[in-house]
C-alpha cells in the first residue's frame, strides 16, 4: 500500500523561520527547494524590490543568502528529503509551470505550497498554480513575528506569528489537447511535412493532421478524411469546438483567415501558458532537475 506523503514547495529567497518552521510544524515528508536558475536578475546578483504591506522591500529575485546552507542544514535535520528543483524565480510563468509540474508528479500526495518564501513574483505564480482544477495543491502564507533585515547576511524576516491557508478560486487550466496543439504552434520546426514555408502560419488542415499523427484525444473518434474529396469536415467541427474556440477564449490563439483558408497563430499569452502547462504532455510526469 502506498503511503501518502506531506510534501512542501517553496520558493527560496531570503526568508530563514518562514520557511523552516511550517515544514517542521506539519512534519513535511520531503521538501522541494525552488532555487533560482540564474535566468533571470537573480543570476547577476541583481535585486528588484517593491515595497511590501507592511513598508518592508520584498525582493523579487534571489542571490544566494550567506544563510541558505545553514538553512538546508536545518531542513535536512528534520525532513527525511530534500530535491532543489531550479526555477526562473522572476518569471511568474516559470514559477507556475514548475508548481504545477510538482503537484502533478505528487497527485497521489499532499502538496502545500508555501508563497511566502521569495517575495511577490514567486509568490504570484505560486498561488495561481494552486488554484488550477487539476492540480490538488494548497498554498500557504506565513507570517512572521519581525521584519527589517537586509535579506544577505540575514533573512529578511524572523519568527513565525501565524501560518494561514490562503483561500484560492478555481480556474481552469488547458487540456492536454490543447497544450499539444500550443506546443505545435510554439515550434516552427514542427511544421515541415505540412508545408513547406516555415515563415507561413498553420493551418486548421495541418492542425487536424498533426492531431492524427499524435492520436490526441480529441480525434480518437474521428474516421480517416473520405478518400474520395480527401475532406472531413466534421474534424474541423472538432478542432473547433474542443481546442480552437476555448484556446481563442481565452487569448492564447488567433485565428486569421488568408484567403480561403484560417491560419493559427499563438499568442504572446498563449506562449505563456504552454510553458506553464507543458508537463501535461509528460508522460512519465518529469522529475526534478
């Protein structure tokens, strides 16, 4: 029988107490470390501050603390694992994607997500994470008992006051057959064999043809095109209805029409979410990097 484990994701910034004491409070099973990867201006040393509630500067990125090897030191003490999973700390979309990726390879898990470890971008992509329907996450915020530290030789907050489960409204997040379809549109590459340009746009043809290849789900039903007119239109129909329109919805694709065809583009937006939802076409669910 499988033992379901208490799992923690945290940002690590320059907090000390507001980051080990929640995890030796709920006796957390293993901790995953969301280390900044260097790409952004964390990377330089460079600091990026915005004023906190409570007149504080919260640093949206990370450089790395004189205090965090005493800080995993601690954790190691009473946490039976701890994995550094690298993460754009200053990337809302990266921190979404990685919490995502997460929970999902824990779904048979208790995943807590502690948004009070890395300052307000971290904590950003941290919370929306938690409210995707598919992923079984809880965010948490801590608060501590003093503020005012420099962050670098000590953490910018001490103690813990109280720990709150932050209250987070459900959204829902893109389909495995739609992130398959943004991952198409993301990659130029990917559409020789459709047609020759790559510089010309996809279109709602290739789009079909790409699903059949891939068996997405969302063709599984549909019969191959009548070998007489080589057409299907109840595949576009599909294509519609079950990708394009929500896609469209929700700003992530444009549909353009060029001459007697539409052609499919991704939007800036949409760029975005495929990278914060990429790991639905995971396979093996991923792992820590």
């Amino acid at each position: 029988m499988d033992v379901v484990k208490r799992v923690h994701v945290v940002p690590l910034g320059y907090e000390f107490d507001r980051i080990l004491e929640p995890i030796r409070d709920q006796r957390a099973d293993l901790v995953y470390l969301l280390e900044n990867d260097g790409a952004g201006d964390a990377g330089t040393g460079t600091e990026r501050t915005s004023e906190g509630d409570d007149g504080t500067a919260t640093r949206n990125a990370t450089a790395d603390a004189d205090y965090h090897d005493e800080l995993r030191a601690a954790l190691e003490s009473i946490v039976p694992e701890i994995r550094t999973w690298e993460c754009d700390l200053t990337d809302v979309y990266a921190v979404l994607g990685e919490v995502t990726t997460i929970a999902d390879i824990h779904a048979d898990d208790q995943v807590y997500v502690n948004v009070s470890g890395a300052g307000t971008i971290p904590a950003i992509g941290a919370t929306i994470a938690c409210m995707d329907v598919s992923t079984d996450a809880h965010a948490y915020y801590v608060e501590p008992s003093e503020y005012a530290h420099d962050g670098i030789r000590e953490p910018i907050s001490f103690g813990l006051d109280e720990m709150e489960q932050i209250p987070t409204y459900p959204i829902e997040s893109p389909t495995r057959d739609q992130v398959a379809i943004m991952e198409f549109l993301a990659d130029p590459a990917a559409w020789d064999g459709y047609h020759d340009d790559r510089t010309a746009l996809p279109k709602k043809k290739d789009l079909i043809e790409y699903a059949r290849e891939r068996e997405l789900a969302f063709m599984a039903d549909r019969r191959s095109p009548d070998e007489r007119t080589g057409e299907d239109k109840g595949a576009f129909r599909v294509l519609d209805t079950h990708v394009l329109e929500p896609l469209a919805e929700d700003g992530y694709v444009t549909i353009e029409p060029v001459g007697r065809r539409r052609v499919v583009e991704l939007t800036e937006r949409g760029e975005n979410a495929y990278r914060a939802f990429h790991h639905k076409l995971m396979d093996d669910g991923g792992g820590p990097r």
